[in-house]
C-alpha cells in the first residue's frame, strides 16, 4: 500500500502515507527504507521535502507475482 501511495504521488509526507495506509509514521519510514534498498524507489531530497521515485520496471519479488512488473500491479489498482 506504500508502495501505491508513492506510485499515485511521489510528493506525498510519510506522515500522510501512514494516516492513508492505517499504519503508524515509523512503520512507513521502515518500508520506504525497504523500498529503497530493494531497488523499487528511489528518494530524492528537495529543499525540506523528498521526492520517492518509484521504479515500475522492477519485478515483484513474492514467487507468485515474480513475474509481473510493479507497472503491471499498479496499472491493476491506480486509476
């Protein structure tokens, strides 16, 4: 679901991410991290502020959806 938020606007506050989500500000700031290690998003300082970049070309890793690209899933759920 973070990964979605981003997807749908790269400007938005972790704190704003976690009241969408239902999950506490700390627990977003520990998937974003994830995120960006794994190669999905890229973070980018501007001013104050971060810009998250998400990479859509990146396959998912569940062994189920390995096979279908970040793009592909938020093509399925991002109007």
């Amino acid at each position: 679901h973070v990964l979605l938020c981003l997807a749908r606007d790269p400007h938005l506050r972790l704190r704003d991410v976690a009241v969408k989500v239902g999950i506490t500000e700390r627990a977003v700031q520990r998937i974003v991290a994830d995120l960006h290690e794994s190669g999905y998003i890229e973070v980018f300082k501007e001013g104050r502020r971060n810009r998250y970049e998400v990479r859509f070309e990146k396959n998912l890793r569940h062994p189920v959806e390995r096979h279908c690209t970040v793009q592909d899933l938020v093509q399925l759920v991002v109007p």
